[in-house]
C-alpha cells in the first residue's frame, strides 16, 4: 500500500491526492443518482466546453506562478478573437479561404501577445501590482472592444472553421486536441526550460531570484506575453464553437478560474481574491440594475399541471362545457425542457400524436409543443390519454388563417382561438401560444394601423377571460418583420400584454426572431422579464442548434438574469406543409434529418441550460 502511495505521488504529486479523490466521488455520486450522467453524451459535452476554460486556466497560470495575475484574460481572448474576425470579414466574410484564417490567427495571437507584453513591461519596471496593471489592461481592452464593436456580435464565418469548434478526430473532440497541445506545451515549458526555471524562482522569491543572476524583468515580461498568447488560442475556439465572436464572450468563467488558481501562500493575493462568480447571484445584481425581478417559481410536482391535483382539469368533463373556475392561473406555468412537435409531423391527427409523443418521450422531455393548424379536427381524448399514458405535458401553438386575421376580422378572430382554447383545455394542455394576433406570413404593405391594434387587444382581451375559464394562459409572441408586419420585437410584445392587462397572458420570445428584431441578444429579454413565461430556442437557419449565429451564452446568461423558470423549447422546421412552408420562407432543408438535430442540437441547448442553472 505505501509503495502504491509511492508511486502515485511520484506520478502526480501528494496534493492531487484530494482532488482526485473528489472527482472519484463526484462520478460515483451522481452516476448512481442520474442514468444520464456516466454517458457519452455527457463526456462529450464536457469535452467540447472545457477546452476553452482549460486553455484560460493556462494563461492565468504562468503569471501566479511568479506572485502575480492577469485578470485581463478573458478580455484579451475577446479582443484576438475579433481580430480574427475582422481578419475573415475584410477577406469574403463567409467566403474567405484558409489563407485568411491562418493571417487572421497569427494577427489574433500577436494581438495576445501585444497585450501580455504591456502588462509584463509595467509591472517589470514599475513594479505595480500585478492586480491593479491587469486589471486596468481588462478595463482598456473592454472598453476598446465596446467601442470598435458597438456592443454588438460579429457572425458569419467560413463553413471550414466550425470544426475547430464542434468537430472530431478520431472520436476526439477538436477543442480537447487543441487543450492537449496546450498543456504538453505548458508543461514543457515549465519543467524543461530555462524560463520555466526562472519562473519558479519568481515565485518562490523574486528579491533572490535577482541576486541569483536571474534576468526577473526579462522573465516577467515574457510570462504576460506568453499569457496573452494563450488566452488568444482561447479566443479563437470561442470564435469557432460560437460561430460568432463579441466583448464578453467567456467572462462568466473568469472570476470562477481566477478563484480556483490563487495559491494560498500569497497572503497579499489571498486579501484580493475576488469570490467564484455564481448565477444565482445575477438574479440579485439584475434586480438591482433593472428592478425587482419575478420569483423564482417552485418546480412542478405533477406532470399534467403545476397546481395541485385537485385543480386538474378532467378532460371529459371539460368536453362537455363544464368548466372549473376553482382553479388559479397562477398554478399554470410552462416550465422545464419541451420541443416543437414539428420535429415529427405538423399533422396533428391519431399517428401524428402517436410519433410526436413516442418520440418526445424517447428524448426525455417535460413538455411537447402541439401546432393547431386544424384545432376542430383533433382528437383531443386521444391526446390527453396518450399524454397522460406518457407523463407528458403539452403547450399549443397556432397563427390564425387569412379568415380570422384579429387585426381585419377581430370577429372571426375571437371565434377561431374559442375553439382553440377549449381544444387546448380538452387535451389537458397548459397554455396556448403563437401568434394568437395575425397570420404567419401576413404583411399589408405599410405600417401597422392604430384600427389594426385595436382590434387585437379586443380579440386577446375576449380570448383571455375564455381561457381564464378553462385556466389556460396566453402566449403572445413576438416574430420577424418578414412573418407578420403587427407584433415583432418584444417591446411590442409587451406593450400588447399590458394594455390587455389579464393575469393569464404572457409574452412568449424566440431567438430565431430576436436575432432578427432585437438589439443585441439579451435585450429582448431584459425588455420582457416581468411577463416572459416561454421562449423558442431556434437557430438563426431554423435549423440545429449550435451550428449557426445564434450568441447561445448572452441568451443564456440573460434568462439567469432575471430568474427565467418558464418554458424553454426548442425549434426546428424539419416537417413543413407547403401552406406553413410559404409563411415561414423555408424553402431549402435547415438540417438534415430529425435525428441531427435531436441528437446533436438538443444536448447543445440542454447542457447551455443546466450551465446557467436554468433546469
């Protein structure tokens, strides 16, 4: 036993001892507690989002190694990854060849190093604290990448970078590869070179390290510039795993990395050390910036409703017009993981149900999403029993037809979402959503009218106290500017909502939309907080998540933000009617089959959520 002790800490030193000990258990623990977790598909997430931290660990690693720290990192992979963007952008965009990617990199981490030669000179000779140089560097290369970019993302690379980002050798993820290179390399550095001598006698005493002959100017300066190119390499695969690149791209990680490498034997380090950043805390810092924020609602404790069981719906019962007013809206929230049916049919007849339903069940989701584009010819028993079979709960969704547009036949209108509402609440659904205002693909030409809003908030305002019977809410959402001319940014979205002013309309987002309408990904969101209760999550093509534009970390980030505990549910228009087809101008296939994106963009958008505590 204690020659296996021996051997151990010869291979990985004395104080790994504890942590791999905890990672041991950490397995052990949630393997037996989740079926999910000692799989594939988990290691392989956390093969694809660890590089990019492990490579920022490494550039804050050299700077500690001699008593000092960069806490500009993040910043300094911003500023090199939109170097190479601009590089790419300047040569064709989209078009531009390997020639320009390879210049753009190689401006990138000249870029990082540009940076970490500053730090390392100010310091060197001005023997500022390492903190207060780094910290004024993060400030500047912020500010500088605010300024250039106007707060705003830059998309829309060539085809060939992504998988840099998302693709594989061997079985091996790429940005793991690239991890991999970097540690040898570090690990060569400190241990077999003369620089990485002299950085240890940095650290241990710079004072004798000097008298010792030791050039620590000279070595200073290149830790921080070494620094800065490592945090460039970070840069650029965010650049290729986001497909787009932007000022703050990553810094949720910093304060947590930071936090996690401060040795302890700097007792003037230890004083500074900022605490782990947490997403439970930007609930807090969001309620201060923009008001209080709604709370964070308790998780479901039945599958078919929220509230308690004795304010179940019974289907049958609703069938025969007998309505429980018993029951608060309040209880009716859409919570959890959910899909859009479409994955599998847009016909929501007896075999549509019967696959859409198997197959949401097969993926493990909370909820499905059901497209009403014939509510008087579903079966909503067989759905209901199928539902209840199945543990699954349900939102619908519907435009309305070119009959009973709200904003030109606000009558029409009003009769066409009755009989939605009472389909919806026959299949035991929770809510009905969409654009329950006009028609995909309705545009007259001009301007939204004042006569034309009017009668929207008539019709929403009688459709929502009939849904109140029933105790389904009201989503409205809020769509792009070539679907629908009436409601499409979310302040729209929530200027209707408040002049209806019910207590069962809600406003419901989707990123496919707002990356279209909205300035800036989050906006939106912050715009709605106090009535968003559900969001599409659609990649910027409608096609699988995590292979386009969408900025998926600041959609994120913003939902913890203000405490989001609604409906998220992803979208992708893999089965369209001609008739939907043509509102929704998708002509060409956004992906190539539904196990693509099941398989490929539902753990991306799962594992985004469970990253910011969102599920």
């Amino acid at each position: 036993m204690n020659a296996l002790a021996a051997r151990f800490n010869a291979i990985f030193g004395a104080d790994m001892a504890g942590p791999l000990a905890a990672l041991a258990a950490v397995l052990v623990v949630f393997g037996f507690a989740s079926p999910h977790f000692l799989t594939g598909a988990t290691f392989g997430s956390v093969a694809f989002q660890l590089p990019e931290l492990g490579v920022l660990t490494l550039a804050m690693l050299m700077p500690i190694l001699t008593g000092g720290l960069n806490l500009a990192i993040t910043f300094t992979a911003n500023i090199a990854g939109l170097t190479l963007a601009w590089t790419l952008q300047a040569n064709g965009g989209i078009e531009a060849g390997p020639g320009a990617f390879l210049l753009g990199s190689a401006l990138a981490l000249a870029v990082g190093a540009a940076s970490g030669l500053i730090m390392g000179l100010v310091i060197a000779f001005t023997r500022a604290h390492p903190i207060l140089v780094s910290l004024s560097m993060m400030i500047f290369l912020r500010g500088l990448g605010e300024f250039l970019t106007r707060g705003g993302d830059i998309s829309g690379f060539p085809a060939f970078i992504a998988p840099i980002g998302h693709g594989s050798i061997l079985g091996i993820p790429v940005p793991l590869l690239i991890l991999i290179a970097c540690v040898i390399a570090s690990h060569i550095l400190l241990s077999r070179s003369k620089l990485g001598f002299s950085t240890y006698m940095i650290g241990s005493n710079i004072e004798s390290a000097r008298y010792s002959g030791i050039n620590t100017r000279k070595v200073l300066v290149l830790v921080y510039m070494l620094s800065g190119v490592m945090a460039a390499v970070a840069g650029i695969i965010m650049l290729a795993r986001f497909n787009s690149v932007r000022v703050g791209h990553g810094e949720i990680l910093s304060a947590d990395h930071r936090a996690r490498l401060l040795p302890r034997r700097h007792q003037s380090l230890r004083r500074l050390r900022p605490r782990p950043a947490r997403l439970r805390g930007a609930h807090r810092a969001a309620a201060s910036l923009f008001g209080a924020q709604p709370a964070r609602r308790q998780p479901a404790s039945h599958h078919c409703r929220l509230g308690h069981p004795a304010h179940r719906r019974d289907g049958a019962a609703v069938a025969l017009g007998q309505v429980h007013q018993n029951r608060e809206i309040g209880d009716t929230t859409m919570e959890g993981f959910g899909v859009h049916t479409s994955m599998w049919t847009m016909n929501w007849d007896r075999a549509g149900a019967e696959k859409a339903i198997a197959g949401a069940v097969h993926y493990k989701m909370d909820f499905i999403e059901i497209a009403l584009l014939n509510a008087p010819a579903v079966d909503a028993k067989h759905t209901c029993d199928l539902l209840e079979k199945n543990k699954l709960r349900a939102v619908c969704s519907l435009g309305l037809p070119e009959h009973a547009r709200a904003s030109v036949r606000p009558d029409a209108a009003i009769e066409h979402l009755r009989v939605a509402i009472e389909k919806t609440a026959e299949m035991n659904a929770e809510a009905l959503s969409g654009v329950i205002f006009g028609g995909i693909g309705e545009r007259t030409g001009v301007p939204p009218t004042q006569g034309e809003y009017d009668n929207i908030a008539k019709v929403l305002d009688v459709a929502a106290k009939h849904a109140k019977k029933y105790g389904i809410q009201l989503g409205v959402e809020a769509v792009n500017r070539y679907e629908n001319h009436l409601i499409n940014s979310a302040q729209q979205a929530v200027d209707m909502v408040e002049r209806v002013g019910a207590d069962n309309i809600f406003v419901h987002l989707d990123t496919y939309h707002m990356n279209i309408e909205e300035k800036g990904a989050a906006n939106g969101i912050l715009i709605a907080r106090d009535h968003l209760k559900y969001i599409h999550l659609s990649e910027s093509d409608r096609g699988t998540p995590g292979y386009g534009n969408i900025p998926w970390d600041a959609i994120y980030a913003a939902l913890a933000a203000i405490g989001f505990k609604g409906g998220l549910a992803m979208e992708s228009f893999i089965n369209m009617p001609p008739e939907v087809a043509y509102g929704l101008a998708v002509w060409r296939p956004v992906a190539r089959d539904m196990e693509e994106v099941m398989d490929k963009g539902l753990p991306f958008l799962r594992n985004k959520a469970e990253q910011y505590g969102l599920i």
